[in-house]
C-alpha cells in the first residue's frame, strides 16, 4: 500500500493575512503547495488529496498559478470542505474520549502544551485559592492582558481537574521534568520546572541534566553545575523544591 499526502488547505488565511496557499515564495514565484507535493514525491508519497474550497481554483488564476498545477490538482483528488470538517470531529472524539477515560493523560497533555501559560504559584493552590483569585480577575476583565485571558482558560481546566478529584503535585528537585508534566498515578500529576513563572525552558533542562549526573549536595552546588542565576534560586527555594538542602558545600561540626 502507498502512502498518501493530505493537504489541508482550506483555511481562510486570516491570521496569515491572505491566502497562503497560492502566494508565491520560491525565487520563480512557486507556491507553497508546489513544494509540499515536490518533497512528497521524493519522500516516497504516490498519492496526494486536497481538501480546499471550490472557489480555491480562482483564487490559483488570479495569482498567475500554472494552468498545469491547477490541472494537476483536479486530476490527483478533490475535496470539499466537508472532509476538514470530519477530521476536526473526529480529533475532538478522540480528545473527549481521554477527557471522560484517561483524564490524568488528558490534563498532562492540555498543561504541557500551554506550559507557556500554566503559573504554579496561582495554579498549585487549593480549589479555593483558585476560584478566589479567578473571581477576583473576572471583576477586573477590562484591566486583563492576554496572559492574564490565558491563564484564566486555564484555570477553570484546573478547577475541573481538581473537581474530579484528580491534584497537581508540586514541581520537585528529583521527580519533575524539564518542561512535560508526569502522571503520577489515576489521581496525581507532577508539575515540570517551566510550570514556575519565570523558569524557562533552557534553565529547566539544565536542572535535569545536572541531576542525571549525581545528586546535588546543596544549593551553592546547585548553582554552580546548573549556572543557573540566584533569582532563580529563590524561585525554586519559594516553590518548595529544594527541601533541606544546605546552602553551602561546607560542613562543620554541627553538622554530624
């Protein structure tokens, strides 16, 4: 059996700001379509489908396509958007079928996805805190930026999270990883390091790498193999991640 190329280009462009599609890019003015269907080919792909719009084809004239792309195009497969449409109902199917069966998987994947979003200060607190805090922004909507519309998406997926008695173990030295967060068992989920505000993705992985060499044996250590900054110190010493490790390398007599 061949393989099958899908291009899924009936989008409106609005984000794009016109019709991506049949714009030229390539230096003779090839279209991004001429591209995909080229680097099919030499991949192996002996079919090609196209779910566009019937109007697709006049939007192709006006840009100056090749009549012989445009021929191509009717002879390979037609589609309408009926087809888009099936594949977004069926994506959703299956995203629901996760929310009611596997939820823990389901809110890891949601979380991880919009880690860029997620803040484990408001997010990791109780039930309560959370429905005070998201009350107390929805009050103050006109004052809201987008991050702040963001994590308020985000909020009411905890508050149902947390409804169905699922909870958000807090980010940990040794358990955590750098950016995805981990199911812990049908009732828990581990937060990564990036769910802290203000530690990036590049400070986390170097956190994790650190930890897979040996075990750190206090925080000037921490820093000094992470090089991470004293800021981010304090960020994780305020979320709880660093225990009871000792501030320095040194011991003294007390110490035994």
């Amino acid at each position: 059996m061949g393989a099958t190329l899908l291009i899924m280009a009936a989008g409106m462009g609005s984000r794009y700001g016109g019709n991506k599609q049949v714009d030229g890019l390539g230096p003779n003015g090839e279209i991004l379509m001429e591209y995909s269907i080229h680097d099919a080919i030499r991949a192996g792909f002996d079919r090609v489908v196209f779910i566009i719009k019937p109007e697709m084809e006049q939007a192709m004239l006006e840009h100056n396509v090749p009549a012989w792309f445009i021929d191509s195009c009717k002879k390979i497969k037609y589609m309408f958007t009926k087809g888009h449409a099936v594949a977004y109902v069926t994506m959703a199917l299956r995203i629901a079928w996760y929310k009611v069966h596997r939820p823990a998987a389901y809110y890891c994947a949601y979380y991880t996805v919009r880690a860029d979003c997620f803040d484990a200060s408001i997010l990791g607190g109780s039930l309560e805190s959370i429905r005070a805090r998201y009350k107390e922004m929805e009050e103050n909507s006109k004052d809201l930026t987008q991050k702040d519309k963001d994590l308020m998406i985000i909020m009411e997926l905890v508050i149902e999270m947390l409804c169905r008695g699922i909870r958000l173990a807090p980010v940990d030295l040794y358990q955590s990883d750098a950016t995805k967060f981990q199911v812990v068992n049908d009732k828990l989920i581990r937060m990564p390091f990036n769910a802290l505000p203000g530690l990036g993705e590049a400070a986390a992985q170097s956190i994790v790498d650190a930890r897979e060499q040996s075990p750190f044996i206090s925080i000037e250590d921490l820093r000094n193999r992470t090089k991470i900054s004293a800021s981010l110190i304090d960020l994780l010493r305020e979320g709880g991640c660093l225990g009871n490790l000792p501030e320095s390398n040194q011991t003294t007599l007390f110490s035994f």
